[in-house]
C-alpha cells in the first residue's frame, strides 16, 4: 500500500476516483483502498489543496505579506504556515521551528479567529499531529517541543522581551497601534537560523502596509488574493449576495479583490493628512471628553450602523480621537449600553446625542440605562457634507488628532464626497465624529443677540 500510494499510476488512479466521486457519489476500487487515516492525510495536505498563491513564494524572504480579500483564504494561509514550520515540512523549513508569536489585534481576536477558527492553528491539523491547545496560558505546544505563543497588538509591551523564530500576524491593517506593535515584535524575531514572518491582512493604506510595500523585493515578498479565488469554499450565495453588490465599489475593490485603494480625489479627508497629525496615545491632561451617538432609524439586519466615537479635547485646542466603538444591528437599548459603557471608560464629561432619527426617544433611552448620564442633544440641518467641511479644516490644520489607527473610520473618511460615500452606505462612523469634533473645537453655533 505504501508503495501504491508514492506511485503515478496509484496518483492518477486516485484523482480519476476523486473525480467520479465528486459528480456521482460513487467510490472507485482505488479510493476504497484507503483507511479512514489516509484520508485525513490527504485532506490536510496544503501541497495538494493549497492554491499557488496560499503556498509560500521562493526566495530567502523574511516577511511574506499576503494581501488577500474577505474569505480569499488569508487565515488558512497562516494556520498553514504556523503548522509547516511547528512541524518541520518543506518548503517552509527543514527542521521544527520554536518559538512562534501570533499576533492579533487583540487576545480574544487572536484566540478566536487564529487559533479555534474553522481555519485557525488547530483546525488545520490532522489529529494526530495536532498541537495542546493550553488557554490559560495562550500557548500552543506540538507533541515534538515546539510552541507557540498569542499576543495582542494592544499590549504589545508584552512583546517587549521575549524572541521568536517565526510569527504570524493577522489583520495588522486594522490594528490600531498598529507601527508600535510591529516593531516591538521585530525586535523580538531573532531566533533560529532564519527567522520568518507571514503577515496576513485586509489591505487598507495605513502606514504600515504602505511600509512593507515600499520594501518589496528587500526581504518581503507580497502575495495578493481575490474572495472570488477561493469560492469553493465559500457559503453557496455568498458570491451572488455579497460580491454581486459591492462588486466594482470601492469597499469592494478593498474588501473582496484585495486592493489597496486611495483617497478618492474629491475626499474632503485625506489620510495624508490624517496620518501626519497621527500619535500613538492621547495626552494624560485632555480636559474635556465627549462620546457622541449617531443613531440609526432601526435596528433590522440591513439597517445603517450606530455610530458611536469618543474623542476629547487639550488646554491648546486640540482634539483627539479615543475610539470608534460603531457596531451594527444593535436595539435601541443595546447601543444606549454601549454608548454608556464607552462614557463611563473612557470617563467621558457627556454624551452628545444626535436626535434627527428619534427625537426625545433617543436621549429617553440613554436615560433609561443610566438616569444621571449628561446628554447633549443635537439636531443637523445641514447636509452631511456641509457640517463635515468646518471640522475636515481642522483635521488640515493639524488640529484634530488620531489616538492610533481607526480603519474602518478612516476608510469612510476617505471615501467621502460630495455626493456621501462611493456605494451608497451611510458614513455613521464619520457622522458621529463630526459631532464630537464640533461638540469639543468646532465653530460655535450662530446666535442672535438681541438689543
């Protein structure tokens, strides 16, 4: 048997059953042949399943940047690398490597998509190979010695000490100390004869994508992948639902084709600007802090996001952006919670409460979650471009500032125009920081003085 399976004649006998198997649900004399366990082998054969563009790229690289859109594959690419390099398989290293980091923007993040996803660390591994999954200490170990270790781009001076022989970074796009927790963990890849990373992500043109690019060919090697290119494995209508609506958009050349997509040149922000006012952390003495709401009109699956955005304001003028904790298809009450809890973190001086949508409603169901939350209720009646204009000056003149990356807020950012965003959404994040903005530096609103 061991002879029939390394032979030509048994490979094409097999994929010749494989293939009637598939159209006819019959199994051939070749495939009978096989035991439950060379099955499994063969299902967890990368070499045999793998796409080109998910197997490693020749070379003597040390940073594989696999540039990839939703669903393309780019974390069973990792999972693989991972597991290639824990175990010693060629062409990834000759020998069992040890230790390995995996980076991802936070623990739970890490834990769920990196190493517990359908296409994480544990699920790409036959069973009997698969490595000790210990949780409490974030660590997984091979049954030959060899470990790897979760890290959260959030507290990357964790990463500060320890070194690493590999590393797998995954989603680094929307990390939001993003350039700091990068570093901190190339410091740390020094273990082993040749240290490699493989860093998997969503493109989006922050700083430190646009980095690695710029080191293309100089010790990194890119790899781009489509949704579309990997559709076998996607949900039956994924396709037609999903890629048939956002197909040509801008969110869909990003998010599905895997392009890297700039400004578009009517934007009132670029993000030239917004990344040269950008610093790693807010000032300890800000002295006023918002957290302003941007309600939708409902709560169905399709309805627009509750924008939710703190940000604060220094003794100079300047603003700050804390954080963006927009979510989707949350009830009235649910985004009242989160809007609060947002408040009570980040000690927050009120919350100011767009009204358009819900009138006295909105401000009655922040106050039925906390009775005492100071609410500042505010109503647009300009167009969104229009009360956007005053605070995308402030952003020029160096005034509004980013506390970190905020790329899904940034994305709409630059995405706006004169006409909203490119495919129709409504910019919630982007309307919710309009209002903070103006609620803590913005003009003042016009007043009649009487005499």
């Amino acid at each position: 048997m061991a002879a029939d399976l390394i032979s030509k004649r048994f490979a094409a006998n097999l994929l010749s059953d494989l293939a009637v198997y598939a159209k006819t649900g019959e199994i051939g004399p070749t495939l009978a042949l096989l035991t439950t366990g060379h099955l499994e082998d063969i299902l967890r054969d990368w070499a045999f399943w793998g796409r080109c563009e998910q197997r490693p790229p020749p070379g003597t690289w040390t940073s594989w940047l696999i540039l990839g859109g939703r669903g393309a594959g780019k974390t069973r690419s990792g999972a693989e690398f991972v597991r290639a390099m824990a175990l010693g398989h060629q062409p990834y290293s000759p020998v069992p490597v040890s230790p390995i980091a995996l980076v991802g923007e936070t623990y739970d993040e890490a834990r769920a998509i990196m190493v517990e996803g359908a296409s994480g660390v544990l699920g790409v591994h036959t069973s009997a190979e698969r490595p000790d999954w210990k949780p409490a200490r974030r660590m997984l170990e091979w049954a030959n010695g060899a470990r790897a270790y979760l890290h959260s781009a959030e507290s990357h001076e964790a990463l500060r000490g320890p070194e690493f022989a590999a590393a797998w970074l995954d989603e680094v796009a929307k990390w939001r100390a993003g350039e700091a927790a990068f570093d901190q963990l190339q410091f740390g890849l020094r273990a082993g004869k040749r240290p490699r990373q493989v860093i998997t992500t969503t493109p989006r043109p922050v700083p430190l994508i646009r980095a690695l690019l710029a080191r293309e060919g100089k010790g990194v090697v890119v790899t781009r992948m489509a949704t579309r290119a990997n559709e076998d494995n996607l949900a039956p209508g994924f396709l037609s639902d999903v890629v048939g609506k956002y197909a040509g958009t801008r969110l869909g050349r990003q998010e599905l084709d895997g392009e890297m997509i700039d400004d578009r040149p009517d934007t009132l922000f670029l993000r030239g600007v917004i990344d040269a006012s950008r610093v790693p952390g807010p000032p300890d003495d800000l002295r006023r802090i918002v957290v302003a709401v941007d309600p939708p009109a409902s709560s169905s699956a399709g309805a627009d996001a509750c924008g939710i955005i703190a940000a604060g304001a220094d003794a100079h003028g300047n603003a700050y952006v804390l954080e963006d904790a927009t979510a989707q298809g949350l009830s009235p009450a649910a985004w009242a919670r989160r809007a609060i809890g947002l408040y009570r973190r980040r000690q927050a001086d009120r919350i100011v409460a767009e009204v358009n949508q819900g009138g006295e409603m909105v401000e009655a169901v922040l106050r039925q979650v906390d009775p005492d939350v100071p609410v500042r209720r505010v109503r647009a009646t300009r167009g969104k471009w229009l009360r956007a204009e005053p605070v995308a000056a402030l952003y020029e003149q160096g005034r509004v500032r980013h506390a970190g990356t905020f790329a899904e807020l940034e994305d709409e950012m630059a995405d706006f125009g004169p006409d909203g965003l490119s495919d129709g959404r409504s910019p919630d994040r982007l309307d919710a920081l309009v209002w903070a903005i103006t609620a803590l530096i913005g003009p003042a609103d016009p007043k009649i003085r009487r005499v």
